[in-house]
C-alpha cells in the first residue's frame, strides 16, 4: 500500500521544485519566567509529497486543544506531505461510511483522516481516528485513545506518527522530544521541548554556559556540562525526579558526555591526565577508564547504536578529522580526508552513516553526511556557522544549531538534504540540540475496525 | 607526536633565554621589595620612581600587566613575539613561590563547542608548561577552558575572532 502511494505521487511530480512556505507561530504551552514564542519555518518541500486531507475532528471545538491542527501541522512540517483543504464539502465525514470518495478524489487527496473527540462521563476524552486510503476506498489505520484533556496534544502527535508510518514506511518521530540551551542575555536555561518546540521545561538556569546536553537511552536522565563552577564539569540530571548529581570535576575540562546505547557507562572527555582524551565511567562516577593515548585532542565521542564502535573527533593528524575505534577502545580508523576541519561526529540510528560539521573551501562550517560503506560525503547546508548536528531517532532529519541575522537559531534539514526548517525563540539565542530517543511503547491501544 | 616534539623545543628555546634574564629579573624584584623609600616626598616622586613603588603586576610600564597570548586558528603553539611574556610571568612564579596564577584558554566562534574546549584548554596547558619548563612550579598555575564559551568581541569577523583566540593570565586574588 505505502509503495503503491509513493509511485503514483512520484509519477505525478507536481510537486517537484515547488517551494512551500509555512509559518506556525507557536506559543509554548507551559508558562515559565522566560515564556518566549518558537517560530518553525519549513524552507524547501520534498520532492515528492503526499496528498492528505485531515478532517476537522467531530466535537473539538471548545477543547483546549484541536487535534487537527497538530496533526496537519506534524505531517506538513515533516516535508513529505501536502495537506489537502477540506473546505466546501458538507457534511465534512465522522465515520468510514460518511465518505463521498469522489469528492476526495476530485481534489486529489491520495489519504484522509477522519475523527471525534467525545467526553466521556468521567471527565476523559475519548478520541477516534481513522486514516483512509482514498484509491482503494479501505481503512489503513484506526485507534481510539481515553485520555485526559492534558494529553490531546501527545495524542495528536501520536495519530501524526501512525499516519506518517502507514504512508511512508518510516516511524513518526512527532511524540519524541528535543533538549537545547537557550541563552538570554548572561542567562542560560538548559530545556526540553516536543519534536514541535511546544510545551518546553526548564531543566536548569545558570549564569554559565551550559554544552553538551545528552539523553540516556530511556530519555529519563541527560548528562551535560556546565561552566557554572568557572570551568568545564560533567553533571547528571533525573528529569523525572530533577535530582542533579557531579559525574566528573577533575583538573582542567571534564566535557562531552554520551551514553552508551545501554545505558551503562558514558564515554566523556578530560583533560586531567594532559590532553582532552576519552575515558569511559559508570553513571555512579565508578569505573573510570581511559579509552585513548594519541598525545592529540580526542574529544566528540558518539556510541553506534549497537554499542560496539566509538567515533570521535581528533587533531592527531594535524587538522582536526573524524575517527572510529571499537568501543573499548583499541586502534582507530580515520574517516574523513577532506579539508582541515571536520569536527563532531554522530552516527545515524541505522549505523550506517555519520553526520558531522565540515568546513569548506569557502570556510562554512556546514553540516554533511558521510556513508560509511561508500565514504561518500554529502553537504547539507549551506550556512556559515553550523553546530552540533544531531539525527532524529528514526534517521530522517538532522537538527543543528547555525547563527542567522546575529541570532543563534536551530535548523533541521531532512537527511537527503531536501527539506529545512527553521526553529527560533522570540528573543535570545537558541543552540546546542539533541534529539531524545523513541521512548518505550505506550500501553496497548484499542483498534478500531473497518 | 610532531606537536608534542615543537612544543618540547619550544619551551626548550624559552629555557635557553630564559637563563639569562632569570638574574636582570631577580634584581628587579629586590629593587621593588624596598619601595617605602621613595615616598617621603609623594607629590615631587617622579613618575619613574612612582613605577617602581606600584605592584609590577599592575604597572602599566611593566610586561607583567600584560596577560593575554594570541593565537592563530585552531593553533595552540605559542608564537615568537609572546616568548617575552611568557618568560617574565614564569620568573615571577619562581621569585614569588606563594603566587598563583590561573591561565584561562579561549577560543574563537568558529567550529564545535567541545573541540574548541579541548583547544582551549591545549592552550592554557601550553603556557603552563612553557612556564614550568622555566622552573615555576606546577601547583602555582591551574589550568581552565572556556572554549567559546566567553567570548570578548561577538562580532562574526577575523578582527574579532583573532582576539578571542587567546590564554589570559589571571593571578589569585584579582
């Protein structure tokens, strides 16, 4: 079925070269001291887009939240959808029997989503969607969720993940969320927010800079660090519970912290013993264990997600380039070959490629792609300052931080380089990504049938 | 290993000048300990006078109130023209063995975060050999990096990058 879409869109390139632009204006649900608005802009379409319409959910105005909304905005932002307009047709269709294909057809919607919102008698919601193949006039997908008025908006993004992974093959990674420091004037808050930039947290405010924030695999704690001690120390933080502890504050910089993909052990950078090497060490601070002698900076470090290779940044050559090294440490392979600068190394999700920052001929600091079977190398972007590159977990977009108008922003390009976005807050600069990880299946939900 | 072998040689060549400047240093040092006798008659001191009596650390006259070492991009060899600077800030340690100094890395906006914190602090740990090599103690400098972290000048231009390129000495207590 998802084959059969995508070829008949890619048949009907309409779309090809179209340029889309789409403003949201966002207002962070959660009111904090530094409330700020986050703009996404998606800059360039896909070249292939998919053609949906989704049908103002039954009974939802009057709700805190329209589930519509998010979802249209989900799948638009994502670049590999065209939202369909569902004006003029009356009655818009609750239930697979209220659809007049032809109408859907003749605005040429190849996916339709239909649904309701109804309270229940104890308070909750109860919401049903349904996604509708319009060719074949069947059912792809159906669920109906319980849930409290809280949860429309994480109910949203996970009807957008359905939708996304039934029409492209691919997990959604609309429910995952993203961690980034914002700095306002000598103020630096370390957040977290939805993939969408809604709902932001404050995990910790500082008069220092905060770097290097990172997601243990079950996206409960984040390592990061921090200068507030007026010099580079590592700290672990519950988010569930905000408890903080020290991980590493020897002599000279304690940075770069990574978890290994079981969580178990973080590779981290210190300076203790010379020169920025790696060392690995237990959450707990035990075990510490030093993993590189080149007598060079070794710093970047980043797990494959089968935990068995380390790639990392390192000058030993004489510029700085990117190395791989089995995850114990032992010998290294160099990676990159082109230009003096290449720098902050992280492996795709699928292990099969890397992202990493470049400096080009032009001296750019952009961000590329690296196939490691291949050792082809892809430039992304186009910009002068990017940063911090780092994948969604299911592969498909990059995000990293770049500086536009004087202004640190966060921008996303999807991993073939043909959609980018742009993510600000109202004021200050915005810097240091990290995408988290999937979390674990949620509780089984109802399926609905045709 | 051919960085670790410059760097050996070039601290090598500080020691080398550094013997000979070591004794001119240490005079200097007693002439200050004696300031008291020159200020009988403030308002007629003359100005040189006026310099010998001031903490050299913060005579303007004096290289010692000079803290800053600059650096080329993604470099953190230290160049000729701050050799001076570094020799009388390691002599001071050693004719002042309770002095501490801090030496802070920095680095310019370009590139990673974490690599620039590494080169920052290559940087400091640079000057600190240097130093040591010229017979200060290790337990009198400590060594930090900002990375870019704090930069002097935000502009996004090589007028300013070339100036947060730099380790700046800061004495405890200031």
């Amino acid at each position: 079925m998802t084959f059969k879409l995508r070829k008949r869109i890619r048949a009907s390139a309409a779309w090809r070269g179209a340029l889309t632009k789409i403003i949201f204006l966002l207002l962070f649900l959660y009111a904090g001291p530094l409330q700020a608005a986050l703009t996404i802009e998606i800059i360039g379409g896909g070249a292939t887009q998919i053609p949906i319409a989704i049908v103002p959910f039954a009974a939802e105005q009057g709700l805190p939240q329209s589930i519509t909304q998010v979802v249209g905005a989900d799948l638009a932002r994502s670049g590999l959808f065209k939202l369909v307009d569902t004006g003029g047709i009356n009655p818009l269709p609750v239930e697979p029997g209220d659809i007049r294909y032809a109408d859907w057809k003749a605005r040429n919607a190849d996916a339709l989503v239909i649904g309701t919102v109804r309270p229940l008698a104890d308070g909750r919601l109860e919401v049903r969607f349904r996604l509708m193949d319009v060719a074949k006039q069947a059912q792809l997908a159906g669920f109906s969720y319980n849930i409290v008025p809280a949860q429309l908006r994480p109910t949203a993004h996970k009807i957008a993940d359905v939708v996304y992974e039934k029409l492209t093959g691919i997990a959604g990674v609309f429910s995952t969320k993203i961690i980034y420091v914002v700095k306002q004037g000598s103020k630096y808050e370390l957040q977290y927010a939805d993939a969408d930039g809604y709902g932001s947290q404050t995990v910790v405010t500082s008069n220092e800079s905060i770097i290097s924030p990172s997601w243990s695999p079950d996206g409960t704690k984040l390592a990061y660090v921090s200068f507030e001690r007026k010099k580079a120390v590592i700290y672990l933080q519950s988010l569930l519970t905000g408890q903080r502890t020290l991980l590493a504050n020897f002599p000279g910089s304690n940075s770069a912290p990574v978890w290994s993909p079981d969580g178990k052990r973080l590779a981290v950078v210190l300076s203790k013993d010379g020169i920025s090497q790696i060392y690995l060490v237990n959450p707990d601070g035990s075990n510490l264990q030093r993993i590189t002698y080149s007598g060079a900076i070794d710093t970047e470090p980043n797990f494959s997600s089968d935990g068995k290779w380390i790639i990392f940044t390192s000058d030993r050559g004489g510029t700085p380039q990117i190395y791989r090294m089995p995850a114990s440490g032992g010998e290294s392979e160099r990676l990159t070959f082109e230009g003096t600068y290449n720098v902050s190394p992280r492996f795709s999700p699928d292990g099969k490629s890397f992202a990493f920052i470049q400096r080009g001929v032009g001296g750019g600091f952009n961000v590329a792609v690296e196939d490691l079977a291949t050792r082809q190398v892809q430039v992304l972007t186009n910009s002068l300052l990017d940063e911090s590159p780092t994948f969604a977990p299911n592969g498909k977009i990059i995000l990293y931080a770049t500086i536009e108008n004087n202004r640190g922003i966060l921008a996303a390009v999807s991993s073939d380089g043909k959609v980018k976005q742009r993510l600000t807050v109202q004021s200050g600069d915005i810097r240091e990504p990290t995408w988290g990880p999937f979390l674990k299946a949620q509780q089984q939900v109802p399926v609905l049938n045709q | 290993m051919k960085r670790i072998m410059l760097s050996i040689l070039l601290a090598g060549l500080l020691a080398a000048c550094a013997s000979k400047e070591a004794k001119q240093e240490s005079k200097a040092t007693i002439e200050e300990s004696t300031p008291t006798q020159s200020q009988p008659q403030p308002s007629t001191a003359p100005a040189q006078q006026q310099s010998v009596a001031m903490d050299p650390l913060h005579d303007p006259n004096n290289i010692l109130s000079k803290r800053s070492i600059y650096y080329d991009f993604d470099k953190s060899i230290i160049k000729d023209e701050y050799r001076p600077l570094v020799q009388a800030h390691a002599h001071y340690l050693v004719g002042n063995r309770s002095a501490r100094m801090t030496i802070q890395g920095n680095c310019d906006e370009r590139g990673s975060r974490e690599y620039n914190l590494a080169l920052g602090q290559h940087r400091a740990d640079a000057e600190k050999n240097a130093m040591t090599l010229l017979g200060a103690s290790k337990s009198q400098i400590e060594t930090v990096s900002f990375g870019k972290e704090k930069p002097r000048c935000t502009e996004h231009n090589e007028s300013c990058w070339s100036q947060n390129r730099r380790g700046d000495i800061v004495y405890q207590g200031e």
